[in-house]
C-alpha cells in the first residue's frame, strides 16, 4: 500500500511539467504596419558592370648589393640601399587578371640621371621588399664609409 502511494505521489508531480502552447498564432507571419504583405518594394537585381581595376607598380632603384647593415647600438639589418626616387606608373584594366599581365609588360624604368642616395642625413634601404629611412649617425662607421663611396660615384 505504501508503495502505491508513492507511486501516484510520483506521477502527480511527473503530469504538472507538461508544457503546452498558449496559443497557435504565435508563429503567424505578421506584415508592416499593416500593409497586408506587399509593401511595392521590389528588388531589381541586374548586374552591374565591374569597375576597371586599378594597378600602382612602384620601382625602386637599387645601387649596391644586399648586405647586413650594422647600427651603432649593435643592432644589424639585411637590406639594399636604394636611391630617392621611385617609378610609379598607374594602370587601369577591367579586372585584377589583366591589371597583373599589364604590369607584366609594363616598359623597364629608367633611373633618373641625377639620382639622390643621401638626403637630409638619411639613406633609404630595402628591407622585406619595402623602403625604410635610416640616419647616416645610426650606421656604424664602415657602413658610412661604404655609403660615402657609393655616393661618390654616383652621377652629380
């Protein structure tokens, strides 16, 4: 008898964790403001034509061979050392593909005739493909002396 009290004790709490929805409208598709559905909007989804690309090629002019550069406070950098100036020409194509193949065939550069290796106390060097200033004091002696010839032999 004790058993059978527990039991229906046990399936009266069981039945109260039954959930059941309140109402079947909650999942209805409502519309804005009461337009019905159709607001007149439409999409037009024509294509539009793609915009030309346009393609930068910068040249920069190396005048010595890649080396390590030594700084005064011991640190030391692998890098070409490279005039002022740089060639850019602009390209425009109609996409990334023929921007690529228009630098491909794009005229060599030529290097300006009066090229400028040190400028306000600075020389630029190639370091990872990209140009970086450095002060002539920040060099160690021999790579000022090596930075002095160059310089020397460049055209004035």
């Amino acid at each position: 008898m004790k058993a059978w009290l527990i039991l229906l004790a046990m399936t009266a709490s069981l039945s109260a964790q039954v959930i059941l929805p309140t109402t079947g409208k909650k999942f209805d598709t409502r519309t804005i403001n009461g337009s019905g559905g159709n607001s007149g909007v439409s999409i037009n989804n024509t294509s539009q034509p793609a915009p030309s690309t346009k393609a930068k090629l910068t040249s920069h002019f190396t005048v010595g061979e890649p080396r390590q550069w030594k700084s005064t406070d011991g640190k030391s950098l692998l890098g070409t050392i490279i005039i002022f100036e740089d060639a850019v020409i602009e390209l425009d194509a109609a996409n990334p593909a023929a921007a690529r193949e228009a630098v491909a065939k794009a005229p060599p550069p030529k290097m300006p005739e009066k090229p400028t290796l040190i400028r306000e106390g600075k020389i630029r060097l190639l370091v990872s493909q990209k140009p970086v200033e450095i002060p002539l004091e920040r060099l160690s002696a021999e790579d000022r002396k090596y930075v002095d010839d160059l310089n020397a032999r460049m055209p004035k």
